[in-house]
C-alpha cells in the first residue's frame, strides 16, 4: 500500500506510470479471482485504494494548476 505523501513525492509522469502498472495489477487480480488461483483476496482491495489514491492526487495538481492559470488572467486584467 502505498501512502499518499510518497505519490505527492513523485512527478506527474511517475504517478502516471505507477498508475498504469496497478490498473495492470487489478486486472491480473481479477483474473486470477475469476480462474480460482487468487491467493491474497485483500489485495485487490489495496490496489483498488492505490488507484484511487493515485487518481486523487493527479486530479488534486490538475486542479491547483488550474487556479494558478485564473489568477494569473485575473491579474493581466
């Protein structure tokens, strides 16, 4: 489980590769579940969270990027 300060640690790109191999991950779990070779059910849980996590903070920079583009035309008015 990865926490929340080490994702805000990495850059846009790394996040975003991190992000891609545990969508992969979630999907090599689901198959596994549906197949009956699963060994660590709780581990889709985790992924799941680390996506979440992963999506909430490149949404969180999206979003204060976007702040700082209409304050800066805010002030060339």
């Amino acid at each position: 489980m990865v926490q929340a300060k080490e994702i805000r640690q990495l850059s846009n790109g790394e996040i975003e590769d991190a992000l891609e191999e545990a969508k992969l991950e979630m999907f090599n779990l689901r198959f596994q579940l549906e197949i009956g070779q699963l060994e660590d059910p709780t581990r889709i849980k985790e992924v799941k969270r680390d996506i979440a996590r992963y999506k909430t903070i490149l949404r969180e920079r999206e979003i204060a990027e976007q702040l700082v583009r209409e304050e800066e035309e805010g002030d060339v008015e």
